[in-house]
C-alpha cells in the first residue's frame, strides 16, 4: 500500500481547494465603501486576466482530468464575478455564484451588497455562469448571520 494516502485507501475522493481573491474594485482606489456592488478597475481587469497564466494554474485549468478544476465557485459580487470570468473563461469549467462566500460585511456597506441574479445573468450572458443555485435576492439577507462563519462553512464542506 506504499504510495496510496489514506484517502485513497478508504475510497474518499480527495479534493484540492485553490482560493482567489477578486482584483482590484473601484472602491479599494480610495477606500470608498459607499459604492454599490463596484466593478473592476481596468487594472483589476488587467490582474485578473494574468492569474490563469500563474505556473500553478496551468495544472488545474489543463487537460488531465485528475488534477484539472471540475468548477470554479465565486461570490455572486460583480468585482468576483468579473474576476472569474476574466481568469477562468474559456477553459469550459463552469463558473457557479455561492452566496455563502460572499464578503463577511454583506448587508452593512454598499460595495459588499449585491444585485439582483436576473441583473447578474443579463451582465454576464456571454459567460460560462451557471446561476441556477442562486436566489434571485442572494443579497438580502441579515448582515449578523452572514458575517457567523459558523453557519457558512459547513454549507460550503457539503457543497464543495
């Protein structure tokens, strides 16, 4: 059994979690919060497009299926979304929106409060987005359970 992890042996499927952060929004230009939902900057575009050109990437957006990214989970936030897009479209994962990631400041400041899902799929149309597990008004929620990690991670442990 030398070589196999204990994973392996116990037939578990291992899975490898690779974490970005969005690039820069309008609202890190000057620390201005009171944005709603901001887009990118044309150098937070620029940042985004270089990530999948990272030597670590290159395993996991290529061809061999056991080490290739199987999907691409983002906050439904515009500054993500486009972040995603921008790095990742192109190599047929599917990018899917989880509102359980979303900033931990949701609700209490503009720039960390979202749109409507029917405005993110006419934004993002041209992308590889499957938007069927949000809810419409994924924004809306109350800001002290969304900053409880708590209550976010094992949703995402069964999710992912």
């Amino acid at each position: 059994m030398t070589g196999l992890n204990v994973n392996e042996r116990l037939g578990r499927r291992v899975k490898k979690l690779y974490f970005v952060r969005h690039c820069q929004g309008e609202h890190n230009i000057d620390d201005n919060f009171d944005l709603k939902d901001p887009e990118l900057t044309a150098e937070g575009m620029r940042q985004a497009e270089t990530i999948s050109s990272d030597p670590l990437m290159k395993s996991v957006l290529g061809s061999d299926p056991t080490v290739r990214a199987e999907v691409i989970v983002s906050s439904p936030l515009t500054r993500c979304l486009q972040t995603a897009v921008a790095a990742f479209d192109g190599y047929n994962i599917p990018i899917v929106p989880c509102a359980h990631i979303q900033e931990s400041y949701a609700g209490l400041r503009p720039c960390d409060t979202g749109k409507p899902k029917s405005e993110l799929e006419i934004e993002f149309k041209d992308a590889y987005i499957d938007f069927s597990e949000l809810d419409e008004s994924w924004y809306d929620i109350d800001p002290e359970i969304s900053r409880h990690e708590e209550t976010r991670e094992p949703f995402l442990r069964k999710r992912l």
